[in-house]
C-alpha cells in the first residue's frame, strides 16, 4: 500500500517554508519605498511591484471529493490497528479572512464517512477462529465531523491563486458496529465488535489553486466566483475502547481493547468559492 505517512512528514516543512519565503521575498521587496536602485542589479520599486504577487481576497466556499484513509486506517492486518476503512466520501465549507497582504485566518467544517472492507474484516476474524470456522461479516461506515482553523497564506498570480494552510481543530468520530455470522462444527457463531463515539484533537495541512468561472464574468454578483481544487492531509487519533463478543452455543466470550485508531485521510476536493474585500496591504 502507498506509504502517505512518508510523504507528509517532509511535505508540511516543504509547504510552509516555501509560502514563507515567498512572503518574505515580497516584503524585502517593498522594505525600501521611493528610494533609487543602489546599484545595476537592483530594480525600481515599480518593477518589483509589477513582479509582486496580488493581494489577497476574503473568500467562503463550498467543495466535495474523496477521502483516502492513510495506512492503519485501512489497514485489514491483525498485527495493525486495523480500521478496514475503503476510499469515502467527503464535503466541507472552507472560509478565510486575510489580516496582512498575504496571511490570515481559515477555517473548515467537514465531514467525511469511509465505508468498511467487508472481505478484510472477514478474514480478520477468521484468522482468529479454528480453521474449520466458515463465515462472513459487515459493517457500518466510519464518519468524522470535524471543525478546524489556523495560519493560512494566498498568494494571487494573475488570475490563479494558490492558498496553502495549516489547521488544527477537533473531529468527533462515530465508531462503526462490525459483526461477523458464521459457523463452527455445524453450530452457529457470531463475533460482534460494538461501535462508540469519541471527540479527539486534529491537525490538518492543505494546498489549493483557484481559477474565476469564466461563465460568470458577465454578472456582476457572481463576478467574484472561483472554482477551487485542493488537496488535503487531515490527521486524528482518537483514543476508544472496543467491547467484543463471540457467541456460540455452548459459550460466550467477552472482550475489551481500549487503543488510539488512526482515522487520518487524504482528501481530494474540487468546489466554487465566492470573494469578497481584500486583505491591508
């Protein structure tokens, strides 16, 4: 399986810095007002100016796509934390408010379910049964709510704008019931795994770009339309205890696991936001 973990241990390093230096590169650019190029290597501030990326816009939007579990979320392997989560879907309102020229505030409220891996949650309890045991199992989908705001940077180029954040916030997640049916020396067997609900701490890294709707430049309200792409990592572990029970006819056995279950998610949306004011420059 893909290995998302590796990648974002270097990617929100790699995001944040480069957005930085971007806005750091812009600000030395503007640090020496109405003053003349000290030498032939140095351009006048309209130049810089003119090379400068925009000023950014307030912006609320709406958006949907897919939500990838990462590793042990989807994981159907005993020795894991295993969560047998398949690909789900997922929706979200974004919205940020910029303070300075290129840096503000943004904010999300999402939610996204992921469906069980029937065929995965079957063999794992198999694996834990006599060999001779035969069945099958199901279950209901994972869902995640979640609300989230931290440091965001734009940074307009023309018409395309590319918006990286960083979001940290809580999700409350529903625990799914999983129960397997089956048979055992010709007597029936059932293993049921209870569902819970618990509120944990969040962290969320994201990059989007922007384009206007050409369609709406003609109307003056929705003028200010933009249709969005982004990507997104959002990382939780919720702390939960889990109570099964394996029935048969001669017995029933009781068990408690209390763990921290990744319910992390890679997230690929597109939607249409709406602008409105801009940023102190």
């Amino acid at each position: 399986m893909f290995n998302y973990q590796a990648i974002f241990k270097v990617l929100p390093i790699l995001l944040v810095a480069t957005g930085l230096f971007l806005v750091a590169a812009q600000h030395s650019a503007t640090a020496q007002p109405d003053q003349d190029p000290l030498s032939l290597f140095e351009e006048a501030e309209e130049v810089l100016r003119a090379k400068m990326v925009g000023v950014a816009r307030n912006y609320v939007g709406i958006s949907a796509g897919i939500g990838l579990p990462e590793n042990e979320f989807a994981s159907v392997y005993h020795e894991d934390e295993a969560g047998f989560a398949r690909a789900g879907f997922l929706c979200s309102i974004d919205g940020a408010y910029l303070i300075f020229r290129n840096i503000g505030v943004a904010g999300t409220i999402a939610r996204y379910s992921n469906g069980i891996k029937k065929d995965g949650f079957t063999k794992n309890v198999l694996y834990q049964l006599p060999p001779s045991a035969t069945g099958a199992g199901t279950g209901k989908k994972w869902r995640n709510t979640l609300f989230a705001v931290g440091p965001t940077i734009s940074l307009p180029e023309d018409k395309l704008v590319l918006d990286l954040r960083l979001l940290l916030g809580a999700t409350f997640t529903n625990v799914p019931a999983l129960n397997f049916t089956g048979m055992y020396n010709d007597a029936p067997l059932t293993v049921t795994r209870a569902g819970t609900k618990k509120l944990s701490p969040l962290w969320m890294l994201g990059a989007s770009v922007s384009y206007p709707v050409p369609i709406f430049n003609d109307l003056d309200f929705l003028y200010h339309v933009r249709a969005f792409a982004k990507a997104e990592f959002i990382s939780a572990a919720p702390k939960i205890t889990l109570t099964n029970q394996t029935t048969s006819v001669d017995y029933t056995v009781h068990t408690q696991r209390t763990y921290k279950q990744t319910v992390g998610v890679f997230a690929l949306a597109i939607g249409l936001r709406y602008e409105f004011g801009y940023a102190d420059e």
